[in-house]
C-alpha cells in the first residue's frame, strides 16, 4: 500500500557565511532560467511564485529519490534534464536543525527517511544554491561542520569534518577529539572539542545515520541557528 506524505519546499542561498532564504535569485538567476527553460527576466520576476510551496508525495515501497524530485520539478516547473546542467542537484532534508546532503537520487526514499528518523507526516526540503562571489565570508567562529559518506580506513572511526580559515581542512574524532588527519592550530581544536564534547551523543547519532550517497550538515544545530529570510529590493 502507497504512503502519503506532506513535502514543504524552499529554495535557500549559501554565502559562505550563512543559509537563508530570500525573494530574489540574486546571482544564481541563470541557473533557475536554465532549469525553467526561460529567460533570466522570468526566472527573477517569478522567483517568489516557484521558490517554495508544498505538495502531498504519494511513494511506495520501491520508489527512489529521483521520483520525489520529478514530482518536485512538476511544482517548480523545472525541466528534469535541464537542472542538472549546473552540476547536481543540491537537495537536502531538513529534519531537527539538521541538513541531510541528497546526493544519490537512486537511492530508495522509505529507506533513508526510516534511517534519518524523518517526520512520516511532513518532510522539510531544501535546494540550497551558492550566492558566493569572491572570497568566502568566514562563519562566525570561522569553522564550519560537516559530515561526509563514510570513507575507508581509520576514517572509520566516527568523526566530523572542519573548515577554517576558509580552505584549511582537518577531521576530528567524534570519541576523543584528536586530529585524525589535517591540521588544526590548538585555538581552532579547543573550540572544535569542546563544540564535539557537549553534543557527543547528537554527533554519534548523525555518524549512525550515515551511508553512502548523504552528507550531513550538523552546522546550524552546533550553534543553534535558523535558516532566515532576507528580503533584497
């Protein structure tokens, strides 16, 4: 027996520095005029009519994420083949102040919402495009967190990924806090550590969560942020 569930959908912008939400496509305007097959004045004059909505997804058992989000394009008038020109889809779950990266459209839908702990009843979508021009902003202890599909080797053991500085990267151990491989300068690992300490249990269970084909932003949960609205004139 098919399930329903209602899906809400938003369009967000990644600055380097934050995500948000906003009534302009800013930048990023030829990549929705592409996806529309429209010009680049319609895609920014009806930005706000196809940039967030809702929708009740009826899937089965055997359905995939692909078929979630041909049912999303059909709302958003995107064109299947054409919103991949830019690169692939930046699709993310958003469940619990957690941003769970899709980037497996095959893979079966009932599946990974029973291994994220989804809501059944309401699932929260987001395509988050870049709104980067020049140099990265920093964030505003200047790291930001993330998880990755699990890779092979001591990478096995559960940890979290970081930026700083803008490119410089390291992974830390979720267990202990040591540098598993990367660098980070002892200011950067006491803020990281103490960030991994008192949400160890949250950090072990995204780890849980992960499989191949997800990545996992545990950003705005760390710091206990929101995705906001920005109106631009």
């Amino acid at each position: 027996m098919n399930k329903k569930i209602k899906v809400c959908y938003r369009i967000a912008f990644d600055n380097g520095k934050e995500i948000y939400t906003s009534n302009s496509p800013g930048i990023a305007v030829p990549e929705f005029s592409v996806a529309r097959r429209t010009s680049d004045e319609e895609a920014e004059l009806n930005f706000e009519k196809y940039s967030h909505g809702e929708f009740v997804f009826e899937y089965g058992e055997k359905d995939t994420i692909d078929y979630l989000v041909r049912e999303l394009f059909k709302k958003m008038d995107y064109y299947y083949d054409s919103a991949f020109e830019y690169g692939p889809l930046p699709l993310f779950f958003m469940q619990d102040k957690t941003l769970y990266g899709i980037e497996d459209l095959s893979m079966n839908f009932m599946s990974l919402i029973d291994r994220l702990d989804i809501d059944k009843d309401n699932l929260l979508i987001y395509l988050i495009y870049c709104h980067q021009a020049g140099s990265v902003l920093p964030k505003e202890d200047g790291i930001s967190y993330r998880m990755y599909s699990k890779e092979q080797g001591k990478h096995n053991i559960p940890h979290i990924h970081i930026e700083y500085d803008g490119y410089k990267e390291a992974s830390i151990s979720i267990l202990n806090g040591t540098v598993l491989s990367g660098k980070a300068p002892k200011k950067v690992l006491k803020i990281v550590q103490k960030r991994i300490i008192d949400n160890q249990e949250y950090l072990l269970s995204c780890w849980n969560k992960l499989t191949d084909g997800i990545s996992i932003d545990v950003e705005h949960f760390l710091k206990n942020k929101e995705i906001l609205h920005r109106k631009f004139n």
